[in-house]
C-alpha cells in the first residue's frame, strides 16, 4: 500500500433526477482519523455508509467531508390541518348571533396560522433510492480522488524522508570512523583523565575504587552502542518506507529514538568532530520528524 500524506482535497458533482449534489473533502493532519460529516437537514440516514466509505479509504487525518443537495422546480403542495379547521368551524357557529354571520372566505384561511401548510412534495421511494445510491457512489469516487491526491503527496514525502535518513546514516558512519573513537585515542583521554584524577590523592583512592573510575570513564568514551542503534534505527526507518501504508506513528517513535541517540553522542563526546556531526544529526533528525508529522 502506498504512503499517503494527510492533506488532500477533492470536489465531485452529480445530477440525479431533478437534484444536483455536490461532495467535497477536505484533510488535513491528525493523530487518528476523525470524518466530519456535514450532511442537508433530512440526509442523516446517509451517515453511517459514508463514515464505511471514508474509513476503507483512509487511517489517519482531520477529514471534513460536506455534501450539498438542490432540487430543481420545487413542488409545493396545500396541506389542510382538519382537526384546526374544523375548530375554527365550531367557533364561527358557536359565535353566530354574536359576529357577523358572512360566510367564511377561503381568503381568510389563508391568513389563520395553522389551518393551511404548505410544504415540498416527498419524491417517491425509489427517487429517493436512486438519488443516496448516486450520492454514496460519489464520495466512494471524491474519497478515491483525494486517496490518490494523499498518495501522490506520500511519494514525494518519501523521497525527502529518504534523503533525510542517508543524511542520518552519513553523520553516524562519521561518527563512527572519527580518529577520537581509535583504541589509542581513548587510552590517551583516559591516561589523561586518570592523572587528573590521582594528582594529588596518592595513597588515597584504594584500588577497587580506581579500577570503578576507570570503568565509568571508559563507558563514557565509548559510542559503539549508539552507533549500532543508529544504524539499527536506519534500517528499520528504511523497511517502513518501503512497505508503504499507514506508518506516519511508527517513523514518528523511531524519529524519538534518533533524537535519544544524538543527545547522548553529544553529551558523551570528547572531540570537536564528533560533537558538531552530533549536532548536525540533530538537525538532521529535526526535520525528519518535522516531515513524518505530515504521513498518514
């Protein structure tokens, strides 16, 4: 399945019958996906194919979907509400004798609230059957439309995530062949730093405590463990890339996990070389998650 960006957008129009329709859809980032539906007053029944529909096409993203209906040569019919006309009729004859006895004008009853209603006229069931069919269709197609749109997006994505991870893999590999990180370079630091330590302290440091400071510097100038996960991450970085799907989350924790890995180099680091490629990765890193923020 190809990588897919969060932010698309599509438009489709439709005709069916005496109704013109139109959905559009809108996305852009999101922790998890979340559709909203914005239906016309009397399409709620629509809702719960169209969030079926949305959801085998997307994973991830702030999804808006609007759908509009118009219908063509309204049809408008007189509804007499029985029950109130026949009250009016009762209160005329109760007031006969007492009101003027004119008879009752069609006229009038126009002006009585309640008595006449007009509404539209119902399209019959298979009208309607046929007008939801040709709607969900549509979104099922503006859906596709913007799945593709996502896609197109995810490959370019790709392409920079890519970039980004050979530049990651660059910096570790200098980190990893700097002069400072030899055998003979950290025997120096440590002969160094063990002088300093004894310098003065004579017959006062006892050898089990010494042979701890000596540990505790030693694990200090070493960087093997986090180069090997540095490049464990890479691989892993790459495998998600060229799987595809929805692994914006995943690329997202290991985009944590070069961050961890810098920060220790750097925090670790007894060379100059070594410090600015940390600080370069760390750079690096920041703009990888910067761009996986933008995956599905």
């Amino acid at each position: 399945m190809p990588l897919q960006s969060m932010t698309g957008f599509a438009r489709l129009d439709g005709r069916t019958g005496r109704h013109q329709w139109a959905w559009e859809l809108r996305s852009v980032n999101g922790k998890g996906l979340d559709l909203r539906l914005r239906l016309p007053s009397g399409s709620e029944r629509l809702e719960v194919e169209a969030r079926r529909i949305a959801s085998a096409h997307f994973a991830r993203g702030n999804i808006q979907a609007t759908l509009n209906i118009q219908a063509e040569g309204t049809r408008v019919e007189a509804v007499v509400d029985e029950a109130a006309l026949q009250a009016v009729l009762d209160l005329r004859q109760s007031l006969e004798g007492r009101v003027d006895p004119a008879p009752l004008r069609f006229d009038t009853l126009l002006t009585m609230r309640g008595v006449i209603d007009f509404r539209d006229v119902a399209d019959d069931p298979d009208a309607l059957s046929a007008l939801d069919g040709d709607i969900l269709a549509g979104l099922e197609k503006a859906a596709a439309a913007m799945a593709a749109m996502r896609e197109a997006e995810g490959a370019a994505l790709a392409a920079v995530l890519l970039a980004q991870v050979a530049a990651i893999e660059k910096l570790t590999l200098l980190v990893e062949a700097d002069p400072s990180r030899t055998p003979e370079q950290i025997r120096a630091r440590l002969d160094s730093q063990l002088a300093a330590l004894l310098d003065g302290t004579a017959g006062v440091l006892d050898r089990d405590r010494l042979h701890a400071e000596v540990a505790i510097l030693a694990t200090k100038a070493d960087l093997r463990e986090e180069i090997d996960r540095l490049k464990s991450h890479i691989a892993a970085a790459r495998d998600l890339l060229g799987k595809g799907g929805p692994v914006g989350r995943k690329l997202d924790f290991l985009a944590q996990e070069f961050n961890r890995e810098s920060n220790t180099i750097c925090s670790k680091s007894n060379s100059t070389a070594v410090t600015a490629a940390g600080i370069e990765l760390k750079v690096v890193i920041d703009q990888f998650r910067e761009q996986v923020q933008n995956l599905e």
